[in-house]
C-alpha cells in the first residue's frame, strides 16, 4: 500500500503563485465507538481554509468547494475521481487503526471501563515564495504530542522522554520515506491543483461585527468585547483605557469557527470603575482599512440595579424612623396610657 495523502479533490489546472502557501492534513481517529464523533476523520486545510474531508461516518470524500465552480471538461470526471478519494480514504483508515494499535500495546492503553484513546496526526507541506520546500508532520496520543517528523534525518523522532523507545520502534516499523515523499512531491503537486479552486476564498475578507457588554464580579466589573462574523482568521482585540493604556486580558482568548467558515472571538478584561476612566475595545481586521474603535458605555439598567435596592433600603430606614417618632410623641402625651387597663364596673 502506498502511503500518499488522501481527499485529492482537484483536477490540476496550473497556476503562478506570488506567496507562500500552506496544505495540511489533519487525521484523528477515535480507538472506541463515541456517539456523535466519528472514529476517523480526515480534513484537508489549504492556507488555513478548509477543503475537504473524509470521515468514517459520511463513507465518502467530499469536497467543500462547489461543483459548479468547476470547469465544464471536469465535472465528467468528479464522480470518478470522488469515489477513488474515497477508497483511499478507507485504505488509510486501515493503516491509521494500525498504527494506533500499535501505540496502545506500546503505553499499555485499553478501552476497558469505558476508556477512549484519541491517535492524531498533523501532516503539512509549505511551498514558500521563493520556490523552497517545507513541512512537518507530527504524531499525538490523547492530545500530548509524542513525535515529530525529522525533514533531515528522514526519521521521526520523540517529544517526550517516555516517547524515546517508542521513538526507535516506530522508526523501525515504519519507513519514513513514503513522508519524505509525500511532503516534497505528492502534497506540493495536490497544494497546486487545490489552489485555483480556492483563490477566491483566499481573497476573501469579511469584517467583523462586534457587541460590547459587561458583568459583575466580586473583585470588580468584568468587561467583554466579541467579534464574529469575521474572514480570514487572524484578528487583533483588545481592550484600551483612557485611549492610550492597553489593559492585559488575564483569560486567554481562542479564535473559534463558525458554521458558515467565519470566526469569532471573545476579549474579557476585568476593571475596576473609576471616575472619568473611559474603556474602548480596539478591532483590527485585514477586511478593515482602519481599525475599529467601539466604547464602552455603562449599561443604564445595572445602574437602576443599584438605585433600586438603595432607594428601597432608605424607604425602610425613613419608615423605621418615623415609626420611632410617632410612638415617642404618644409616649409624651399620655406615658401611662399605654399601662392602664378598663375596668369592668
């Protein structure tokens, strides 16, 4: 069997590239049923943006791009070429479950009392603007990454020192050969068939939505600035006091996808008011030809939280006061009326 790359949903149109670019194979394969995930995975990755995938529950390759943005000469040959992605698809599930055998008989793992093992692997070439070759491939168990692909030595070699005789055996089973040659040939061929049918998502820009609130804490008032909607994927946000001091976000923010290929993101600072300090949530965006500058404006219902449990509590004070005063002004005018009693005659 030969070990080349999967989901090659192009049709190679030739193209010139000013920049470099990026094709990543991302493969995870679960070691036990798991309801709602499948228990292969395959998704192909063109300078970030996704292209395809396979998975052991779909049965098939598919591609993300649209048939009809394809050539007429090739939407012959689609179905053709679709069904033999998916055959390799299904050969490399095959060697995949192989290999993760093989590293649970190495660490001792089991699926006994219900315990799940996850094998990923990351393989990437990079095609760099002045026509070098790159990449790198890099293997995890249980999302702790135990090796690495060695581009000069043709070998892989460990991440942790639990991971060094594990290393030889790999190396000794495995020819790391069939990665040298995917990584310098076969993916730098499918990266420049794949590239015509997605320029237009590269050059893609949507600019971000942003909504601005805040919450209360007990050390203070938290602040949340979050950005959606936004392509491509990189983005700066953070959050500035008076207009010129950046405050640090202590909670690290992950830039997530959306089911319509955006992203978003989510920026909380925690503060604590001060009269006159002003907040602003600073925005940049390649789809922005400035950057964007949204206030913080206190919210005038958590303003009205506060007022109403004071005025309340004043009202109740003011009452009890004046309970006080009226009995102390009867107390006045009759201080026996209170002890005598009516007689019955």
């Amino acid at each position: 069997m030969t070990w080349v790359v999967l989901l090659l949903f192009s049709l190679g149109i030739p193209a010139a590239y000013s920049r470099s670019h990026t094709l990543q194979y991302d493969v995870t394969l679960v070691s036990a049923p798991t309801p709602g995930v499948p228990q292969f995975s395959i998704i192909v990755y063109v300078d970030g943006v996704p292209y395809g995938r396979y998975n052991s529950d779909i049965g098939r390759a598919e591609a993300f791009i649209s048939i009809s943005s394809l050539p007429f000469s090739s939407l012959l040959t689609v179905s053709e070429h679709m069904q033999q992605q998916t055959k390799l698809a299904q050969e490399y599930e095959i060697a995949h479950r192989q290999r993760l055998d093989f590293l649970m008989g190495i660490f001792n793992m089991t699926n006994d009392n219900g315990d799940t093992h996850i094998y990923q692997t990351k393989n990437a070439c990079e095609l760099h603007d002045d026509g070098t070759i790159g990449g790198y491939q890099e293997i995890a168990i249980d999302g702790k990454e135990i090796l690495v692909y060695d581009k000069e030595r043709v070998v892989f070699k460990p991440v942790t020192h639990e991971a060094v005789m594990m290393s030889h055996l790999w190396n000794e089973r495995y020819d790391s050969t069939y990665t040298e040659i995917f990584m310098e040939i076969d993916c730098i061929e499918h990266m420049k068939m794949y590239l015509p049918y997605i320029s237009t998502d590269l050059e893609k820009k949507v600019s971000p939505n942003v909504q601005i609130s805040s919450s209360e804490s007990e050390s203070g008032t938290n602040l949340h600035c979050s950005g959606y909607g936004f392509y491509p994927r990189d983005v700066e946000v953070k959050w500035i006091k008076n207009g010129r001091d950046e405050i640090h976000s202590e909670e690290a923010a992950q830039i997530l996808p959306n089911p319509d290929g955006t992203y978003q993101i989510r920026v909380s600072v925690g503060v604590t008011p001060e009269e006159g300090a002003t907040y602003s949530c600073h925005i940049d965006h390649s789809s922005l030809e400035n950057p964007l500058v949204v206030p913080f404006e206190p919210n005038k219902r958590s303003i009205w939280y506060i007022i109403i449990p004071v005025s309340a509590a004043l009202l109740l004070l003011l009452l009890i006061i004046l309970g006080v005063f009226i009995y102390r002004k009867r107390m006045t005018k009759d201080p026996k009326g209170s002890h005598q009693r009516v007689g019955t005659g």
